[in-house]
C-alpha cells in the first residue's frame, strides 16, 4: 500500500495496472483501492492548494522532513 501511495505521489503518469494488481495479490479489495488512491490524490490537492495559495505551516509543524 505505501509502494502505491508513494508512487501515485511521486510519479503518477506512472501508474499501470500492475500497480493495482499488487494490491490485489496483497489482499486489497477494488473498494480498498479505491480509498487509497482517493487518499492520496486529497493529500495532493489540498497541498497543491495549499502550496499555490502560499500558505504557511503552523510554527509547531516541523519542517526538517
């Protein structure tokens, strides 16, 4: 599941029904799949916003990854 999150996040142009089929085989259901990716694609969004807004992170976020 984190292989898939991060990849969706890094390189989503990326993503082949093998990435799918992965989580199948590791017992995944379609529904499963689908809050995953529906997750991670928010998580997106709401930075990407976040980021094109120039919004700052609260002082008690730690910054240093």
């Amino acid at each position: 599941m984190l292989t898939y999150a991060a990849k969706l996040t890094e390189t989503p142009a990326a993503m082949e029904q093998g990435d799918v089929e992965a989580l199948r085989d590791a017992g995944f259901t379609d529904r499963d799949i689908l809050d995953i990716a529906q997750v991670v694609a928010y998580y997106a969004y709401a930075n990407r916003i976040a980021d094109g807004l120039g919004i700052e992170l609260e002082p008690w976020i730690p910054t240093d990854g």
